[in-house]
C-alpha cells in the first residue's frame, strides 16, 4: 500500500518556472528531462513505511507553520512537503542557486 502524492498548484508553478528556466538554458527537450527526474525523485515518499515518508530533513525555512515540513534535495533544488492524513503534499520546488528569500 502506498500513499499518493499530491503536488500542490505553488509546487506545480515552482516545477513550471524550473522548467522555463533550463529550456533557455538547455532547450525544451532537456528541461523537460531535468523537469521529470525531479517528479520521479518524490516517488520515494509513496511508500508505505514511516520511515521513508520522513526521509527529508525538517525544512527550517518553514518551521514557523502549524505542520511540520520537510526537504529532499535532488541536484540543485529543494523539495518541499508534508504528509497529510493519507496523502504527502510536494508544496515547493525550489532551485537552491535562486535568492532564498524567494523560497518563503
């Protein structure tokens, strides 16, 4: 049994500008690549054991809300989640070489 993960419309339009921002680097094809290893890194957390669904580290960025958020970090960005009831929420993607004021 597994958990589905939901990503979040922030999380989606975070993967979005990641994406704009390789295909002028790289081109739609590449930033397309990069794009789906990122989604496809999440998949750890679809298990149904405790302990993969908090392999992240807390995310102190978020420490002042209610719930506890946590990262996982592939290449150069950061994403951001929580486990609901029966489902984990991705709620920020998040190129680290950006200003970290934008992650908030």
């Amino acid at each position: 049994m597994s958990n589905p993960i939901i990503w979040t419309t922030r999380a989606s339009k975070d993967l979005k500008k990641i994406f704009d921002f390789y295909k002028n680097l790289y081109g739609a094809e590449k930033a397309g690549q990069i794009a789906l290893e990122i989604r496809k890194h999440t998949e750890i957390l679809e298990t149904s054991a405790e302990n993969f669904k908090q392999i992240g580290q807390i995310d102190e960025n978020f420490k002042h809300l209610k719930r506890d958020y946590r990262k996982l970090i592939h290449h150069h960005c950061k994403i951001t989640y929580r486990i609901g009831n029966s489902v984990i929420y991705i709620t920020r993607v998040f190129d680290t070489r950006q200003n970290p004021k934008k992650n908030l």
